[in-house]
C-alpha cells in the first residue's frame, strides 16, 4: 500500500482476554505511549502498576447500563478514524478537540466459549461484544494511520517492531494486523448468527456434530428456503440440494429447449438428463443409476407436475427442488410425509466467492462459472459435429463430479441426453474409466461407440485412451495440457478414436 511509518503515542486498551497484556503495557508505558483502557481492562493495569487515563475521562461519559456502554462515543470513534493526511479531518478533528489514537488492543467477549457451554439466550444476548468490534473496525480501516492488535500472539511481533523501528509500526505490518482484525470480526458475526439461529439443523454431517444453515444477509437462494412440505433438512441433505441445484441449472444452460433433472446423491450427480418433456428427463436420469437414486436428492428444471410426482410416489426420494409444484402434485406427494419439497429457482449466484475452511483460516475462489466450452478437434477423425451439444451436456455433468471424473453421456432416438455412467473421487483416474465403463454397460449399454468420454483434466498418459478404446468408445473430450498430449493424439489416431480439447480444466475437490 506504500504506507509511511507510524509512531505511538495513545493507545487504547480494552480486551477480555489479557494473555500476554502485561509485557505489552509495560513495553508501551516504558517508551511514554498515553494508554486508555476501560473498566476491567484498568483494573489489570492499575494492579500491574500501569498508569492509564479511564475512557470516560475521553469520551466525557461513564460507564452505563451495566457495562454495555463504555466505548461507544463520537470522542473515541474519531480519534480512530479522521484522516491524518488531509489537512480538512486534521483542522476539524483539533475544532472538535479530538486527539488521535494510535494503536488499539482489543479482544471480543467469549461469545463461542460461552456458547459452547450451552448457554441461555439471555447470556448468549449479553455476551454480544458491541464496543470491541466498532473500534476494531474503526481502527482497521484506518490502518493508513492505526494500529490494531486483536490477537495475543501477535503482541511480541508488535514489540519487536516498536523497539527495532524507534517506536514506530510500518505500513505493510500495520495492514496485516488489520486484515486479521476484520477477520476476527467477520469470524466473530458469524458465529452470532449461526447460534442465535431460531431453527438450527438436527445435527452436523454424523450425529454427535452440531450444524446450523446460516443465511446470509439477502436471505435468499437455498439457505433461505423453507420446505413447502416435510420435515426440516439436515445438514447433509443441504449440500447435496446444493448440489442439486447446481448441477440443474448448469444443465439447464447448455439447452434451453430441454427440461434438465439431476439426480445427487453424496454430492455427486448420480443421474443426469436433458429431455423435451420433464418426465422423460426425470425417468432417463433415474435410468442413469437407480439403485444410487434411492434416497438421493431430485433438482429439476421446471414445475412438477402429477405426472411427475405420481412416477415418483413408490420410490424413496429425500428431496425434491423445482421452481414450482402444482396442486396435484403436492397433493400426490403429500401422502409422503418425510419427502421435503423445496420450491426455488433453479438458478445460483456464479458470481460470488467460494469459501472453504482450513485449520487456522479458510481459501477463498471465484465460482466455476467458466461455460464456454469450444470444442477443438485434434485428431485424424474429427470429433462428430453432431455430437458437439451432447459433449458439452457431458462436460457440465462432469463439472460436477468429484474430482478424478469421467462420465459417459449418450444421445437416444429422441435426440434426449443422460448420463450412463460416472466415475468419480479416485486419487486414480483410470479406476474412475472403470467405475464409468461398469456403470454404463450394468446399465444395459453394452454398446459404448456412440457415446461421449469427458474427463474433468487432461489424460497424463495414453493409456487412459487405451482403455477406453478397449471398452468401446469412440468419442473423446478432455482440456488438454498435458506435456504428453502429442503422445495420446498419437495413441487416438493409432487407434481411430476422435478427440477434441476444451482447454478448460473443471476439477472439484
């Protein structure tokens, strides 16, 4: 950011929990940085024999309401955040008598502690921190000038560079402990709105977890979808619609004149299938794998119908999401007390960012949103133009396997798509050719060359072709990339088998 170097001289202390604060209020008073602290905070300070100035002498006010007032005030919120480089905050800040604070210390109240404990509403009410979190803000924002430490083991670090930097915080170590701070605080909010949930989940993944769904603050999409029948959803069955839901829409983009079912079970689409009526397209789907389907999660692209529910009603579904269900519908389903029917489009936000935890933060990435998908023949026999929809039906569906994925798609007589078999989650993506072939041919297809090959990566090696020509197929396409590429090009040719590259790779771990 090519901040300058800060110098402290005011700091404002306030934390709950005081690990480490003793060294760190003694390195401040000893090199005169004015300190400012609140009620229990002072205490620790005054019996360390650590001079400070009460934030009521600052912001004019005492504390009040039993300790839910104490920070909070115009005095202490812009001497945080007036702009030191512009001479406009700088004149007005001295009109107002506001003098700035350099450095804040502060740490939230144990809210996930406290909620751990099982404790009541009311206590889970007070220990919302107010105060700590607006001066984190605060004083975040305007790392240009302040300092933040919400962390104890970050207090020594903070010491080293005062001591070594003559009492002054560079800018590059002042933006760090910044992003921290507002992670904290995001962290932090979260974990409020997950607790105070008024409908938390019937347990996490296994039973001994706890599990909340977390809306965020539009409150629409999945999360925010209440079942228009049957019991609540667990904590898997949202994933898996989530899923569901996903891999629909996707499908439903490569052919707008198509009705689109996926059908997910673990996360993975166990059935898949474009059709011109819906009920074609659930039935070809279910085709795909169904004994998978039993107990599985239904996404389809238009409104159910009775038609559609009456093929349903004999056969064990969790869950079934469309954009809507008609009256005979919901009466036939209806007589299956358990089954949820979540009413929704069949559409999700591609442009946000994808969050995962790791042990001590989370990776954060854009969406696959990638659906361009031109087809690069590479081979003597060109891929068949007339399969190019197909092949591109087949790469939406293996976008959404779990990575190493190949998946089979084929074209009946109706020029309707589905999936004949999958392969999926193997650290070898050869088994996954395997579990595709078995699928397919226990399916009934003992006749491969008409279908489509995708791999969600590019094949390392050629023996990946090999095998493939050994189980009938005909039709390759993969993204390429391989520095053996030439070598399995070569292995297609030998062996008359068309390829085409996509040069999009669509792993999902």
């Amino acid at each position: 950011m090519g901040y300058t170097p800060v110098k402290i001289n005011r700091a404002l202390i306030s934390v709950t929990d005081k690990s480490h604060l003793g060294p760190l209020a003694t390195v401040l008073h000893q090199r005169g940085v004015e300190i400012i602290s609140t009620g229990g905070t002072g205490r620790f300070l005054q019996e360390a024999g650590i001079p400070y100035l009460p934030i009521e002498d600052v912001t004019g006010s005492p504390e009040a309401f039993a300790g839910r007032m104490k920070s909070i005030s115009f005095q202490i919120s812009s001497a945080l955040l007036f702009r030191r480089s512009d001479p406009q905050d700088c004149q007005q800040a001295q009109e107002l008598g506001i003098k700035p604070i350099d450095l804040v210390v502060c740490n939230l109240y144990p809210f996930a502690q406290v909620a751990k404990e099982s404790a009541d509403f009311s206590t889970l009410i007070e220990n919302i921190d107010i105060g700590g979190p607006t001066m984190i803000r605060a004083a975040a924002k305007n790392l240009e000038a302040v300092t933040v430490l919400t962390d104890p083991s970050d207090y020594q670090e903070f010491i080293t560079l005062l001591q070594q930097d003559d009492g002054t915080i560079d800018g590059e170590s002042r933006q760090n402990f910044a992003l921290k701070a507002f992670r904290l605080t995001a962290e932090y909010d979260t974990m409020i709105a997950a607790t105070l949930n008024p409908t938390p989940l019937r347990y996490g993944e296994n039973p001994h977890q706890r599990g909340w769904v977390v809306p965020n603050s539009v409150g629409r999409g999945l999360a925010g979808c209440k079942p228009i029948q049957g019991k609540a959803l667990s904590y898997n069955n949202y994933l898996d619609a989530d899923a569901a839901l996903r891999s629909c829409a996707d499908l439903a983009s490569t052919n707008s004149n198509g009705h689109s079912v996926t059908i997910i079970k673990h996360s993975n689409p166990c059935g898949a299938a474009i059709a011109q009526k819906p009920l074609h397209a659930l039935q070809n789907a279910w085709a795909g794998d169904p004994v998978s389907a039993f107990g599985s999660i239904i996404a389809i692209s238009s409104e159910v119908n009775g038609e559609i529910a009456q093929w349903l009603s004999d056969k064990f579904v969790e869950v079934v999401l469309a954009p809507s269900f008609s009256a005979d519908a919901q009466e036939i389903f209806a007589r299956k007390k358990n089954l949820r029917l979540l009413a929704m489009p069949i559409s999700y936000n591609q442009t946000k960012l994808v969050e995962r935890t790791i042990d001590g933060g989370r990776v954060v990435q854009e969406e696959d949103s990638h659906f361009d998908h031109s087809l690069q023949s590479v081979t003597k026999i060109p891929y068949p133009t007339e399969l190019t929809a197909l092949g591109k039906f087949g790469i939406m569906v293996t976008k959404h396997l779990r990575s190493n994925a190949i998946a089979l798609v084929f074209q009946n007589s109706q020029n309707e798509f589905s999936l004949a078999g999958a392969g999926m989650g193997n650290p070898n993506r050869l088994i996954s050719h395997q579990q595709a072939f078995d699928k397919a041919k226990s399916n009934g297809h003992q006749d491969l060359s008409q279908m489509v090959l995708i791999s969600d990566a590019f094949f390392p090696f050629a023996d990946n072709i090999q095998i493939a020509h050994q189980a009938g197929v005909r039709q390759v396409i993969q993204p390429g990339g391989s520095i053996k590429d030439q070598e399995v090009i070569a292995t297609c040719n030998q062996l008359e088998v068309a390829m085409a590259f996509t040069k999009s790779r669509h792993f999902r771990h």
